[in-house]
C-alpha cells in the first residue's frame, strides 16, 4: 500500500516508508525518524518562508526550457526543484536504465567499503571481484551440516585465473647462505649501540619486540634453517651490524679499522641479496623496514640514487599493502598488526619527505590518498604513553615531515604568502617545543638522566634547521641577480638557522661525536657557508655572515685533515672524509670568486678617483659663531654655546634678567669675548635680513646641540 506520508530518511534514499513515527526502516537503523511538514505539504497550500531563496536565476534545465527571472513564493521554488530533479533522473536514465534492467536495492549499506582481507593477505585491492568467491564459498558453507562441511576444503585467498602462466614458470633465485665473520666487539655491543644512537631517530625497528626476536634467535640457533621467514630476520639483524660498524668505526680517533669495513661490506651485500630477492614476488612489514634500513645505510654511506631507490621500494610496497589506509577492513587481525601498519607508514612517510627535501625529489606518497589521521604536536604525550614503539625524537622527526609536506604537495618551488604564514607558525610552535623540553641548543649537551643521547637530540635539531633553510632559502636568491618576494620568507630565521647549525657543530667536536658519519653534517656545513657568502655578496648581514664562512672552511678543513692510522701508527688512507675536500675547495673557490668581483670593483672605484685633496677643506670655519680650527679654542666655543643652551632652557621657567646670550664667568664678570675670538659677543641688531649668513647667526642661538 502506498502511504500518504514518507520521513525525510526514506524520502531523501527513495525507500519505502509505513508511514509510522518511527517507521520500520528507521528503527531497524537506529535512525531519527522526522516527518516535516515542508516535505508533505499538498502543492497548492502556501507556505510563508522567512528569507527569500538564495537562488534568484534558474538555470537552464532543458535547451527547451526558458529561465525564470526570479523566485518568489515556495511554490515556484518546490516546482524549480522537482523539474531540476526530473531533469537529472531523465539524464541518468539514458545512460543506465535504458540499457540495463532497473532493480531495486533493498540494502545499500557497505558496498563502498573496501574489501574485507585475511590479516596473511595485507594487501591493498579495490577490486571486488577479488573477493566474491572467498565471500561466495564462505556464505554457502555456514549453511551446510557438519557432515557436509567435512568433504570440503575451501579455497584459498588468491587471484584466480591472474594469468595463463605453465610449461615454465620462473623459479625464484636461490637465496644465499649468510657467511662466516667475526665482530670485533660482542654481538651485543652492537645491537645496543643500534638502538641507543641510531634507531631512536626514526623508530624503524620496535626495540622491544626485535630483542625478544634476536633472543630465541640465538637460543634456538636458527640461523642456518632455510625458510624464507628466518633468512629475511638474519638480514634483518646483518643491517643492524652494518649500521652500527659504519658509525662506530668512523668516530674512532684514528679512523676506521679497514678489517672491520669489509665485514660491513659483506654483511650489507648478503642483506641487499636477500631482501631484494625476497621482494621480487613477496611483500611483508619486514620488509618495508628492511628496505628502510637499506635507505638509511646508503644515504650515509653510498649515491644519491641508490638511497633513492631504495626508499622507493619501501614506499612502493607500503602503497601495495595500503598501509596509508587508517580503517583497513581485515578479518582475523591483531591490535599489533594495525600498530605495525601504523608505525612502519609513518616512518617510511618521514623518510619520504625529509629527504626528499634534501634531494629534491618530492612526495613519493601522494597525499590524496593517505586517510590516517595526521599526529599532532599537541598529541605527543598520548602517543608516546599508548605504546613503547614510536620514540621522542621520531616524533618530531614526523612533525617536521608534516611541515615539509607544504612544499612536497606545492605546485611550485615556493609557496605563496598565506601557505608561509602557515608554514612559520608551525615552524615557531615546533622552536618553542624544542626549547622547553630539552633540545634547544644550549641543553642538548647538559648533563642529566635523559635516556635520548645527546648526537640524537642533535640529529633532530639539525633536521628542523634544514626544514627551516628549505623553505625561506628562495629569498637568498634575491643577492644573485634574481628578484623574488614573498613577505613570508624571513631571511633573519635562515641566519639563526645557520648560527644555530655552526654551534651544534662545535658542540659535536667538543664532545668527541664530530665524525659520527650522520649525513646531515658535512651538508648543512657547506650549505652554511654558502649561504653566508650570498648575503655578503648581497651586502646583507656582512658581520655576522663573515664569521659563519669562517666557522665553515674550519670545520670543512678539520673534516678534510683525518687521516686512517694503523695500530702501527702508519696512515692508510690520506682522507677518511673524501667528500670534505670537495666540500671546501667549492667553498673556497665561491669565496675567491667573491673577492676577485670586490678587486674588480675596487679598481673601477679607483679609476673613478679617490684623490681627495687636502682636507683643509673639510675644516669650515664659521666666523659669526666663533668657530675656528683651533682645537683649543674650540673647546671654549662649544663650552661658550653649551652655556647658552643652559640659559636658554632655563629661561623658560624663569624670567629672563639678563643677556641671555652672556652667562657670567665663576668670578661674576662677563666672558671675554678675545677668550674664543668671536666676531661679536653676542648677536648683531642691525645684520641685513638677506643676509644668509647673518640669518644663520640669528638661529644659532636657539639651537639645541645636543
């Protein structure tokens, strides 16, 4: 039966309504059940509308149809409406309902929702045909006895009829065995020192859950079994050696033990061998961190385009799994799985967009996909306490991440003024945090019970100084030949970055952490000075930007001097830092070209003229003051008008009963005038009024010198 009244929930889905407050359908949903009035009056009733309607020219509905100048009673407007609505359903009808059979919907509900997937399966699929047969078997299934249930086995998660594959199917390279070494330290020492100095700045690995993983590892001694899952771990555990040699080694004073470089260099090869291999037909969580690791070596250690690539495949695989999802529909998943899909995400996010601030490669994730909820300044505390995975420091490492996704998501190399405003309000929030909460640059180095080291706490800074240069660096351009504004750019937050960089480089040296190979060091070095010899090319900040280059080639040179010493005291190798010498002949070579352009314009000057003359000229003598070039008699002229400028204040609160132009001498008589031979003593009545020098005379005595 068709009812005379719908709710506005049925009305608005076009389902059938009974009719009754609540209605089934309402009920059944948990929904409000609302009968307006203004949606079941009868056409011909009026109804008064307080505000006229917002739309005051119909658009055309139809190329047959005229436009209406303006409406003015509710009726016209509920009829504008309804054809508008007839219009749209008669253009939707072309394209569906004449070509497929119209059936009516009873439910709706879930069918935009992405898949539901096994937790074995994390894989990111949009494709519902993927999953109707496992959801076709599995509805079919529940409904037969126990008896029947026992003759059958389900089929599998899978992609079925992906390809048609057979004969020859490629067979997957036989993964290597892992090769003798010897440490020169414990196992442990090295794990620890892993998770102590370098782990904590991007929370890549969760420390607790990898030591419980590494300690049945060793009791079980599971090293040599063959299974995919053990291999990957063994490699796993090689790139956390490899790390830790590669930074141990290259703070020792004498440089690096050669020996124990090439166990990293084997470690790191086996690793590559095995993740690469694993990754070519299997993706993991493992794996993304591994790939992360990989990232991290080779960025400190190797080329641009390796660690580049390297970080593709982490984010790559990431997409794969859709681990930028944050409500992931998955049966049978564990609270640990979804916090691993959070933590490995944002950590391969912060990998992404800090370097490829540093490369200039941006947004390897697109940010119109990402649904996770972004963490906020204001969250940390909450963050840190719900789990002891994500760390301090890799928290704001993903805080400076955000900032810097303002230039990854620009169109252009520079945002406009608002985005700016934006962007520095975060980057003074973020100062003010670091400042209070132990990371401002005069702490970080304090002593005291905090369990972050202090070459960490640097990293962190150093990234924020970085974020910083990146993005008001385009107002240096302005002092080599380009114009470029943008009020949002402030050239003062670039100097105090680069100050800022300088002393926590000095601090490194005074503590003996200098040559920890951290590839933030030697780069913002180098781009410290140059910067500072832009802006004394543009004549800008010349003090100060004058001792940064200086602090810079010192540095630079301190890098470029270490040498590799034997146990034997010989030199192995002439530079532990090649890149230094690099570093400080480009630093040195801007420098030069610098100073030749000033030669240049000091000889043009030159030619110009510089040959003065004498001063005399300079040394004006004012005759009707008293001024001469007399130094002695000077003194008395300028004590004669610092006398008059007395008398002349004090004549405004008392009446004036003498000259004020003569103050009397300690003896009560009259200066005499011979003493600093003026002119005159006092000012001449009869001097001509176009007389411009007399006009001067008649001023003087009312100048207030100081």
């Amino acid at each position: 039966l068709r009812v005379s009244k719908a709710c506005k929930s049925c009305r608005n889905q076009k389902t059938k309504c009974n009719g009754e407050k609540p209605c089934n359908r309402c009920l059944k949903h948990n929904r409000v059940c609302d009968y307006s009035e203004s949606y079941n009056q009868p056409p011909n009733k009026k109804v008064k509308i307080k505000e006229e309607s917002p739309l005051h020219e119909s658009e055309s509905l139809s190329p047959n149809e005229n436009k209406t100048s303006e409406i003015k009673h509710d009726s016209n407007y509920i009829n504008h409406l309804e054809n508008r609505i007839q219009y749209l359903e008669h253009l939707l009808s072309n394209n569906s309902s004449s070509k497929f059979k119209n059936i009516e919907i009873e439910e709706q509900e879930g069918l935009n929702e992405f898949p539901k997937l096994p937790s074995l399966k994390w894989r990111f699929s949009k494709r519902h045909q993927f999953m109707l047969p496992m959801q076709l078997n599995n509805s079919i299934y529940s409904s037969l006895s126990e008896e029947s249930k026992r003759q059958i086995t389900l089929p599998r998660m899978q992609y079925f009829g992906w390809n048609m594959s057979g004969v020859n199917y490629i067979k997957s390279e036989r993964l290597p065995e892992l090769p003798e070494f010897q440490l020169p330290k414990p196992k442990t020492y090295y794990i620890d020192y892993f998770f102590k100095e370098i782990n904590p700045l991007f929370a890549i690995l969760h420390e607790r859950i990898v030591r419980e993983q590494i300690e049945v590892y060793d009791k079980l001694k599971v090293r040599n079994e063959k299974t995919n899952q053990t291999k990957l771990f063994t490699a796993m555990l090689s790139l956390i050696y490899v790390l830790s040699i590669r930074f141990i080694e290259f703070n020792n004073r004498n440089g690096p033990n050669i020996e124990s470089l090439k166990i990293e260099e084997i470690l790191f090869n086996y690793s590559y061998k095995i993740i690469s291999g694993l990754s070519f037909e299997w993706e993991s969580f493992e794996l993304i961190q591994s790939w992360l690791l990989i990232t991290l070596y080779l960025r400190v250690s190797h080329r641009q385009i390796s660690s580049y690539k390297a970080l593709k495949s982490a984010i790559s695989m990431s997409e794969s799994m859709g681990l930028f999802i944050e409500d992931r529909r998955i049966v049978n998943v564990s609270p640990y799985e979804l916090l691993k899909a959070k933590r490995i995400f944002w950590s391969a996010y912060t990998f992404d967009r800090l370097f490829g601030l540093q490369n200039g490669r941006y947004s390897g994730f697109h940010d119109h996909q990402i649904t996770r909820k972004t963490p906020h300044l204001d969250d940390i505390e909450k963050e840190l306490t719900s789990d002891d995975w994500i760390t301090k420091p890799a928290f704001l490492m993903l805080q400076f991440a955000i900032v810097a996704n303002f230039l990854h998501t620009s169109k252009h190399d520079s945002l406009d003024f608002i985005k700016m405003q934006q962007v520095n309000t975060k980057l003074y929030k973020l100062k003010d945090w670091l400042n209070d909460y132990g990371f401002s640059d005069d702490d970080i180095f304090k002593d005291g019970d905090d369990e972050i080291s202090p070459v960490i706490k640097t990293q962190v800074k150093l990234h924020f100084y970085d974020v910083i240069i990146s993005f008001h660096g385009p107002i240096l351009f302005n002092y080599v030949g380009r114009r470029f504004y943008n009020p949002g750019l402030k050239l003062e937050m670039i100097l105090e970055s680069c100050q800022g960089i300088i002393h926590l480089m000095d601090q490194l040296n005074k503590h003996e952490c200098f040559f920890i190979p951290w590839y933030q060091n030697m780069l913002l070095i180098f781009n410290v000075g140059i910067n500072s010899i832009t802006m004394i090319n543009g004549g800008v900040l010349i003090k100060e930007s004058k001792k940064l280059v200086t602090s810079s080639i010192n540095l630079l040179t301190i890098l470029n001097q270490l040498a590799v010493i034997d146990n034997q005291g010989k030199i192995i190798k002439n530079e532990r830092f090649n890149m230094a010498k690099e570093c400080l002949w480009a630093l040195k070579t801007t420098n030069h070209i610098l100073s030749l352009k000033f030669k240049e314009i000091f000889e043009d000057i030159n030619e110009i003229g510089i040959d003065h003359g004498s001063s005399d000229v300079n040394k004006v003598t004012f005759t009707q003051i008293g001024y001469s070039n007399d130094s002695e008699k000077q003194d008395k002229m300028f004590d004669f008008i610092e006398k008059q400028r007395k008398s002349i204040q004090l004549s405004n609160d008392n009446p004036i009963t003498s000259d004020p132009m003569v103050d009397p001498e300690p003896n009560g008589n009259p200066p005499d005038p011979q003493s600093f031979e003026p002119n005159e003593s006092k000012v001449s009545k009869d001097v001509p009024t176009d007389d411009f020098l007399g006009n001067l005379q008649w001023f003087d005595q009312w100048l207030d010198f100081n």
